[in-house]
C-alpha cells in the first residue's frame, strides 16, 4: 500500500513520518497490519487508535516518541536500539534511508581493534621460526614475547590522558599509524639484532596502548547508556576476531611469502584504516556533519547526566586510589590481563609443546577460542543492555556479568591441567575465553560508570596495572615451562587467581557515580 491508498481526510490525519516514508512503501517496506496500522521496515509502525489517534505499533521492542509534533519510530533488534532514520546529514532529507553513523563509527573502531590483535599475533607465530633460527631458550622467549608490554605499560596511562583531553578520533589514528609502521619494520630489526627486535616491539606496544581507552570514550560519547555495552561488545568482537585473522593468515603467509609477508598484509591495512578514520569520523557526534538530527537526539536523550559531563578538571591519582571500587576494577584488570596475555603468547607453543601439532594445526587449534569469544563478548553486551533495559540495576549487571567472567575461565583452566588430546584442549580453552568475554559488560564498562569525567585515564591506570601483570605472567610462564617442563602448574596460579577476583569484585564494585 501507499499513501495514494488512503483516503485524503485520513492521510491528512497521518503523522508527518507516514508522509516522508511513504516513498518506501513500492519497495515493501512500509505494510498494512493485523492491529489496524502500517508497519514501517525494520518491524516498527504506527497504528489509529480511536481514543487516542494515531500511535506507535509495539511489536516486541518497539518504541514511539512524540517530539515536535512529529513521530520518531525506533526499533530494538538483538540488544541495539535502531533508529528509522531519513534524511542526509542535519537536515534529513526527505525519503533517503541511511545507516545510523553511530554504528558505522562502532563498525571502524571494530577494524581498528582487529588490527590492533592482528598485529600482535603476527609475532606470536612469527616467534616460533624465529627462535628455531636464533636459538632462543624458552626464557629468553618469554622476554621477546613480553618485549611489546613494555612499551604498552606507559602508553596506557599517557593515552588515556590524552583521550580525555583530545578525543578518541585523533589519539587513535595517531596509534594506528603509529604502530602500523612498527609491525612494518619488525622483519627488519629481527634480522638486524635481537635489541632492534626488543626496541621495535617495545614502540609497537607504546602504540598500541591507546586503542582501549579510545574505544571506551568513543563508545561512551556515541551511544546511549542501553547501547553501550552492545556497542563495546562489537569492538571488543573486531579485537578477538583479529587473534583469528592473525592465527590462520600468518603462517599461511610465511610458507607463500616468507617471514616477512604479514608483517606487511597488516600494516598495509593499518595505513588504509587510518586514512578513512581521519575523513570519516569525529571525537563527539555532535561535531559530526553527517550525523542526522533525530539520531543526535537519540543519543543525547539516552545518557544520563553523569555520562554526557564534559572534560573538565581531572581528579587526582590520589584520589581515584582512595576508593574501594577503582581497585577492584584495577584487581580485575590485572586478573584479565594475566590470563588473557598467557593465552593469547603461548597458545601456539602449547599446542606445539605439548601435543607435538605443527605450527599451521597450532594457529587453527589456537584461533578457534577467539572466534568463540568474539561471539560471546557480543552476547555479553546485549544481555547486558537487556538486564538494564528491564529494570535491573546497572552495579547488579555489572557484577554479574564479570562473575561469569572469571569464575567461568577458572574453572576451565583447571579442566584444562587433564586434557589428553588437542582436541579436547581447544574445547577447555575455548570455554575459558568465551566466559571471560563477559568481563566485556563488567570491568571494561565500569569505568565510565563510576568515573564519566576521567574515564580514559582511570583505564590507563588499570590497564597499566594490568599490563604490568601481563608482563610478569608472560616471563613468568617461560621459567615455569622451563624449570618444571609443563604448563600444568602455571594454569593452576592462573585458575586460583581468577576466583580471588571474582570474590574481591563482587564485594566492592558498584555502578553508581564515584568520581
């Protein structure tokens, strides 16, 4: 049907959004209903009602609002609110459908956090030639491997700084540049000696150490509060599918090409990526010129107050120590980094090591559990907004959800101390990194939860503690394998580790306002 359908006295009754959308009904978009209304793509629509006129049709999560005499339709579709958004820019022109620019933002931050694992996993296949042609012990393995952390310690807190007084838009494409031409250059500086090889890395990861604060306070600037946790979980998707990209493509790339080849792939991606961020985005939707007024709105009505409080004066390190729940989000950064950082170094020598796999069956048996995990942290995310959508209470959510995140991969680990075969080894891993994916909707979010001003250099904080605790658990990993010959024992340190944070979070986290 159209508007040409109805009858004049009665199309003249419609709300001005069955005017502007009536050009969608030849394409099928627009449908008469059951309930006596039109149904508009996407499952939202209005109906007439007798008492009350023309209204919005609820058909499972739909919502109508009346806002200057017009009606703006929205549709909820696996946790993320969607907006029937027409028009170009501010104006939003008449009959022109466009994809929300947040989500395109959402959707560059993804390829920006895949690239950023992407490129750290190069090296963790890369390492096992390297070391067979150089040598290396096990030891001295675990330092090249920890060589990225080192640089990524300082950047944590200096980015997150800089995040909060400069915008995510500018502090990323710096990163991305920045450590796309440092994974350029690292076949050069292993060839070269192993301190240019330990200085690239350490570059590398003082790059990459803006990426999460920056996927934070863009995430937080440009999605509502019952989006966001939806919104963090498709980035925080891009990161862990960039563990499977780097896993499989890498040692198909050496064979073909050499060491050298994915070295180049990806930071040829990262170049492009960063020229289309330059143009495309902005820091705050509200300095972006393609963004439309209702989805602007959308965003704006969807935060609470604390979430939309502008940069201002930062609250000294002293004070954000003196509080119970910035530790335990450092606590669970620190226990999220020590057992991410073990996984994510020494899957590829472990499958080696201990079930004798060839490194392209390591790089498989390694990339599934990222894949699993990318699934599940979007997962995390939507039941996440839903919890609070229904009227659970955000520390409530946020508890829960990172209970699952560490008490889950614990248990895990420590079936894993009793795996016979490969196989039965990648389904014990897979499990742990899947549930530790809803630390997603726990940790990661609490920190725009109780500190909106001075999130980003809360997270360089955290992140910095984590990182540190990388470090020691990526060393520490080599001279247990070295000295005890398994890996058995350091997967027991990592279970008990994971329960104590569990513990420690659920008594002091909240999710009200603290800063």
């Amino acid at each position: 049907m159209d508007a040409a359908t109805i009858p004049a006295a009665t199309a003249a009754k419609l709300p001005a959004i069955w005017h502007r959308a009536a050009p969608y009904s030849q394409s099928g978009l627009l449908r008469c209903t059951r309930e006596g209304g039109v149904a508009f793509g996407l499952g939202c629509g209005i109906r007439l009602n007798p008492a009350r006129g023309w209204e919005p049709l609820r058909l499972d999560e739909k919502q109508g609002r009346r806002q200057g005499g017009k009606m703006e339709v929205q549709c909820t579709a696996e946790g993320i609110e969607r907006g029937l958004l027409m028009g170009g820019g501010r104006s939003e022109s008449v009959g022109v459908f466009r994809v929300p620019e947040r989500f395109k933002v959402v959707a560059l931050m993804a390829c920006a956090m895949c690239l950023c694992n992407a490129d750290r996993v190069v090296m963790s296949v890369a390492v096992v030639p390297l070391a067979a042609k150089h040598g290396w012990s096990s030891s001295f393995l675990g330092i090249v491997q920890s060589s990225f952390l080192w640089g990524y310690i300082f950047s944590s807190v200096i980015g997150g700084a800089l995040v909060d007084r400069y915008g995510g838009k500018r502090v990323m494409a710096c990163g991305v540049t920045l450590w796309s031409m440092a994974t350029l250059f690292t076949p050069w500086a292993a060839n070269h000696s192993t301190a240019a090889l330990l200085a690239i890395r350490a570059f590398f990861g003082l790059a990459e150490g803006v990426a999460l604060p920056c996927m934070s306070t863009l995430s937080s600037r440009w999605f509502p509060s019952h989006e966001r946790a939806s919104a963090v979980g498709i980035a925080m998707a891009g990161f862990h599918l960039g563990n499977v990209v780097g896993l499989v493509l890498t040692p198909i790339m050496m064979s073909s090409v050499g060491i050298s080849g994915p070295f180049l792939l990806f930071s040829s991606l990262g170049l492009i990526w960063a020229s289309h961020w330059a143009y495309g985005v902005t820091s705050d939707p509200e300095e972006s010129r393609f963004i439309g007024k209702s989805e602007l709105r959308l965003i704006q009505q969807g935060k609470s107050c604390s979430s939309v409080a502008k940069s201002g004066e930062m609250p000294l390190l002293r004070l954000l120590l003196s509080k119970r729940p910035t530790w335990a989000i450092i606590f669970a950064n620190i226990t999220n980094n020590w057992g991410y950082f073990v996984l994510l170094t020494w899957m590829p020598v472990y499958f080696k090591t201990v079930f004798n796999v060839n490194l392209k069956q390591a790089a498989w048996f390694s990339a599934v559990p990222w894949a699993t995990m990318a699934a599940c942290g979007y997962i995390a995310g939507a039941m996440s907004d839903r919890l609070i959508r229904v009227g659970y209470s955000i520390t409530s959510v946020r508890k829960i959800m990172q209970s699952i995140g560490f008490i889950g991969p614990g248990i895990a680990l420590l079936c894993l101390n009793s795996a016979k075969t490969p196989a039965t080894a990648a389904m014990f891993i897979t499990a742990a990194l899947s549930l530790s994916s809803f630390s997603q909707a726990g940790f990661l979010l609490n920190m725009q939860d109780i500190a909106p001003q001075c999130a980003g250099f809360l997270h360089g904080v955290a992140n910095a503690a984590g990182t540190f605790a990388a470090i020691v658990s990526t060393i520490g990993t080599g001279y247990f394998v070295q000295w005890l010959g398994s890996f058995q024992a350091f997967l027991t340190v990592t279970a008990a580790l994971y329960f104590a944070a569990a513990v420690y979070w659920n008594l002091h986290a909240t999710g009200e306002r603290v800063f």
